[in-house]
C-alpha cells in the first residue's frame, strides 16, 4: 500500500472498547512513533501511554 492509499482510507475511531491492548502491538505502534519524522527532526516528542487504571490522573499541560 502506498502513501496516497493509506491517506484516503484513513479513519478516526471515537469509540473505544475498553479491550485491553496486547504489548506486541503496543510496542510496534511506539516503535513507528519514534521513527517518524517531525519537522526537520527538531520538535520533541513526547508519547504517553495510560494504563487504563490510570486514566483518573490528569496529564500536565506544560507538556502537551
């Protein structure tokens, strides 16, 4: 599949299952995360991941 195909047949999914993701998957979506690029590789990235459990704590804003 190329770019022009993954970029029409994207889609947003609102609705969440509560399903908890499996840490092979969650790996390979963190791993594409910090290969892609950002604008001239110069902004920051900062990736969240939130245990279900924890999704009373609220994030701090500075950071986002």
């Amino acid at each position: 599949m190329d770019f022009s195909e993954v970029v029409k047949n994207r889609y947003s999914c609102k609705k969440f299952s509560g399903k908890k993701v499996e840490k092979e998957k969650l790996d390979r979506i963190l791993a594409a995360g910090q290969a892609a690029p950002t604008a001239k590789n110069l902004q920051e990235q900062h990736i969240y991941v939130i245990p279900v459990s924890y999704t009373h704590l609220t994030l701090p804003t500075s950071d986002l």
